[in-house]
C-alpha cells in the first residue's frame, strides 16, 4: 500500500464529505458532480495498492462498486437526503472512467518502461523483438 497515496484519498473522502453534507450549494448538475467526483476517487484509489494490474482493477471495481451502491444506500436512511437510482447510475459511470483512466495511465507506463524510454539513467534506448532483446547506445 502506497501510504502518500493513502494520505491523498484521505484528504478527498475528507474534501469529498464535506461537498457531500455541508450546507453548500455548488451551482453545478447532481449528476455531473457525482460523475467527476467518482472518477477521481476510483483514479486514486486504483493507485492504492501496487499488487499488479489485474488485482488493482479488481479491488478498485469492488469498492467502487461498493461505494457507488453504498452511498446512495445511506443517503436513502438520512432525513435530509434521497435515494435516487440515477445517481448511482453516475456513480458507476464516473467509476468506469476513473478506472479506465488509471489503467490507460498504468499500461502507457508500462509500455513505456518495457520500451527503456522511462530509463532513470538514459544511457540507452531498450528494444524487444520477439523472445530477443536489443540494447542501443544513445
């Protein structure tokens, strides 16, 4: 578990908590809010954990999955809120994009270290063709 990440989705549930139940009124649709800020918590949250591309993306779907259902379940026991199907619906939706951004994002990384481009040292330019492995000076 990466803890500046940890630290990062702390502050956003906290960000995130306050948008969701203070008295605050941002003149923006419901639905594009519950868009953006689903996707950015599942764009961090997949980030999270380092335990490889197919893990990450099933414990990211899982809890998104669960919060998208989980919040509006919650708000449906609260006096002062509702229950609506359509916001889970954005949920997902900004869930489905957050993570499809992250491994977007996480396959062009690795891509870009299996081509030698992200090399720290820059010393040379790394090419695989097939089962060999081409190393060419810079």
């Amino acid at each position: 578990m990466r803890r500046n990440i940890l630290l990062f989705l702390g502050f956003l549930f906290l960000f995130l908590g306050f948008l969701g139940f203070a008295p605050v009124h941002i003149p923006i649709n419901d639905k594009v809010m519950h868009t953006l800020t689903f996707g950015t918590v599942a764009f961090v949250l997949f980030f999270l954990w380092d335990l490889g591309l197919e893990r990450n993306l099933a414990l990211t779907c899982t809890a998104m999955l669960l919060m998208s259902f989980g919040s509006e379940m919650v708000q449906g026991l609260l006096p002062y809120r509702t229950y609506d199907t359509k916001d889970i619906a954005a949920n997902l939706c900004g869930s489905l994009l957050g993570i499809g951004l992250a491994v977007f994002l996480e396959r062009w990384q690795e891509r870009q270290r299996w081509l030698g481009v992200a090399n720290s040292q820059g010393d040379y330019t790394q090419l695989r063709v097939g089962e060999s492995e081409v190393l060419e000076m810079v």
